[in-house]
C-alpha cells in the first residue's frame, strides 16, 4: 500500500508533473556544529568500471575517467527502481525502502545550492554492481546501484534507496551496511566519505539479526576505526534510520511505502580557497505586464511572496504515481 503525504500533512510540493521537490527549508538543520564531515576511503566499489556480461550492463563507466562523474544510463536519486525495468528493488526478509536526505552547508552553517551528492552502495543482500567485488550474494537487477542528486536553494538533497546490506570483506571482518558518497561543489573541497545506518533489524546471508548488530559491525569496522577517530566523527556519519512516517522534513507528496524509513546526513564542505566562488544567482527579471504604463506599485498584492525557486534538479521521479 502506498500513502500520499500529502494527505497526512496537507501540503502541497508538486513542480512539473511526476517530480516532487524537497520543502522550502529543512528544519533545524543549520543549528548547531558546522565543522566539516570526515572523509574516509574511496573503497573498491566505486562504479566506474564496466560489469562482465549478463548483468544488464547497468555500469557502463570508462575506466580512468574522471571519478566524480558516474555514467549511467540510469543514475537518478531513486534507486529502487531502475529504467526499463518493470520490478522494484528487493528489500530481503527484514530491509526497506530508505529515504535518504540531508543538507550539504559550508563551515559557516550557510547552505551550499547546486552541489552534486554522489552515492553508491550494496543491495540488501550486501551485493555491489562491481566486477572486483568477490561475492556469492544476489545480484538484484532492479536495483540502481548509485544515484546522483543536486542540492537545491536551500542545500537539500534526497534519495530514494533500500537499506544496504552488510558484507563480508575477508573472513575476519564484515563491513556494517553503508552508503559511499561524493560530494562536490564549485569553490568546495570535493569530500568523498561513507555514511553509516543503526537502530533497525538486519539480515546478514540467511540469518536475521536485531538493531544491535548495527553497533556491533559499526564498533568492529576497520574503515570507522581508521577514517573516524573520534566519537564526534563517528556520530556525524552515522544516522539513526526511524520511521518515514515520523519525518517532517520529506516533500508531502513522498508516497511511501509501509515500513518506509529515513535516514538523515548533514553534509559539510570545506572552503577551497584556490576555487573562486560561483557568482550568486541572477535576480528573476521583473515580469512584464501587458498595459502596465503606470509605475509599478510597491505595494502590489504578492510582492512579498517569497519566490519559487526549486526548479533545480533535486527532484524525486514518482515514477509509479504517474
Ligand atoms: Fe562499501
């Protein structure tokens, strides 16, 4: 079953047909800490190679490429679904679809608009669309894999993914599920990190396992021990996933499924001081109105409106709503 938000909250967030855009600004987000998020190993799994044959050709990155770009033929902010393809990703025995969403701002809490948000990561079963993973665990064909979002006025972006699953890197150690991302922004240092889940059941192979495996794999990880030395770092690139239904930061127009949840993650950039800046925005042209003559009137209704100005690309395709 799916529900409109837009029926629970009342409030509209619909642009062109079929796209649903982030709310005008996310709560709280800009209290508090600005210091930049951590950065941590690229990993081996970023998706820039071509996959061997009879996985769908779903990679079809160039090797040697710039590594920020990933070249899809399908490389949205919903991965769940993938382009010609009727299925829907597969959520295992105890997974869910996972909105993911946060805000990328810079060291003075300012929100950065137009960044790229870059994400990769396993499927439920721990499965990544690379040829260098060595893995026997489901491949799942309707799942994208990676995704790309642009952050809008106001620094949000979103993703429509599944919960990943864990996997093992060697017999020793089994990486807790996680999200790899990229993020970039003119005037920006590009931060390349990965994002950490707890607080949810989790299946690993065949076994079913309570919210505490989350703390165990997290607490064991070479990765988190390495690149996050601090309880502060560890907290910030870990999000506690909750029920959608609680979250009143998503566009109302989500329609999410039963036992849909969310994760949260403030992104934060350094200043690159080699980079110049982009220059602001261009101010809207003022309308021209057919028979104005007279001056304008200061005072006319809606000029105190603020201006729409989510036409960025940090839309979220409600494929199946259309
Ligand atoms: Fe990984």
């Amino acid at each position: 079953m799916q529900i409109s938000r837009r029926a629970l909250l009342g409030k509209a967030a619909v642009g062109a047909a079929g796209v649903l855009f982030l709310p005008p600004a996310l709560r709280s987000v800009f209290a508090g800490d600005c210091s930049p998020t951590p950065r941590q190993d690229l990993g081996p799994f970023h998706p820039t190679r071509r996959m061997g044959p009879g996985l769908d050709g779903m990679v079809h990155g160039i090797p040697g490429r710039d590594m920020r770009r990933l070249l899809h033929e399908d490389n949205d902010n919903v991965l769940t679904e993938v382009r010609g393809r009727a299925g829907s990703a597969d959520l295992g025995r105890v997974g869910y679809v996972l909105y993911v969403f946060g805000s990328v701002t810079d060291e003075d809490c300012d929100p950065i608009a137009g960044a790229e948000v870059e994400i990769w990561q396993a499927c439920v079963t721990g499965r990544y669309n690379h040829q260098q993973q060595v893995s026997r665990d489901r491949f799942d064909p309707d799942f994208q894999y990676t995704g790309r979002a642009v952050t809008n006025a106001q620094g949000a972006f979103l993703f429509k993914t599944v919960q990943p699953g864990a996997y093992r890197n060697d017999p020793s150690w089994v990486r807790p599920p996680h999200i790899h991302a990229i993020i970039g922004a003119p005037g920006y240092h590009d931060l390349t990190t990965q994002l950490y889940l707890s607080g949810t059941d989790l299946q690993f192979g065949e076994r079913l396992y309570g919210p505490e495996a989350f703390d165990i794999l997290n607490g064991r990880d070479n990765v988190i021990r390495n690149w996050l030395r601090t309880s502060d770092d560890r907290r910030r690139a870990t999000s506690a996933v909750t029920a959608l239904a609680d979250e009143p930061n998503l566009p109302a127009d989500v329609r999410f499924e039963d036992g849909a949840r969310q994760a949260r993650y403030d992104i934060v950039l350094r200043r690159n001081p080699l980079e110049p800046l982009p220059p602001p925005p261009e101010p809207a042209p003022e309308p021209v109105v057919e028979g104005a003559d007279e001056a304008p009137d200061a005072g006319a209704p809606g000029d105190d409106e603020p201006r729409d100005d989510r036409g960025i690309t940090d839309a979220l395709e409600d494929r199946r709503g259309d």
